[in-house]
C-alpha cells in the first residue's frame, strides 16, 4: 500500500483518469486480459472475478446462500455487490445490460 502523501489528490485524479483512458483503448478480450494480468495481482483479479461472477447471479435474482454455495464467495461480499447494483455508481449494471444486448435472441 503506498503512502497516503504520495500524491495529490488532483494527480490520483489524473492517474485514474489515464487509467480509465488505457483501458478505454482496449479492442478485444485478450487485449484485455493482457493488460490486466499486468496491472493486477492474481488475487486482485481473482477478487474482480468472483465480484463479477456474483453480478451474474444476482442479476438472476439467485438467493445470497445459493451464491454462496456455488462460487464459494462470502454472504459479506455478495451483500456488497448487491448494494452496488442498487445503489452504486451504475456501473454493473450498465455492463450486464450491454453484454445481454450483444447476445443472440433465443
């Protein structure tokens, strides 16, 4: 963890900016794994992961012991991602909402 003085606070804006920015330059899956197996930690990545997996089952209305259960992912953290989706920035679900427009109709 770095010092809390390191930085400004309109430079870690900035660095974030430009984080947001690197990634917005991204064109396909594995461009983008590349980049994060580079910036993250495989224990960040497999945070980011079970995260991610949780909005999934959330999105299906799936039970908090059920996802517990199969991903093996905390109550604790599953409640947070759920107060992320209704409460949040927005960011979940605008992702789950672009995936589900790419898939085909069934």
């Amino acid at each position: 963890m770095k010092q809390h003085n390191t930085l400004s606070t309109r430079q870690e804006a900035r660095a974030e900016r430009n984080l947001y920015q690197a990634i917005l330059t991204i064109k396909t899956v594995e461009e983008c794994r590349s980049l994060f197996r580079d910036l993250c930690t495989p224990a960040e990545l497999e945070a980011m992961s079970d995260r991610w997996a949780v909005v999934e089952w959330l999105s299906h209305s799936t039970p908090y012991r059920e996802i517990n259960k199969q991903t093996g992912v905390s109550v604790t953290t599953i409640g947070r991602v759920a107060r992320c989706l209704d409460d949040g920035q927005g960011g979940y679900k605008l992702a789950v909402s672009r995936l589900e427009a790419l898939r085909p109709a069934r």
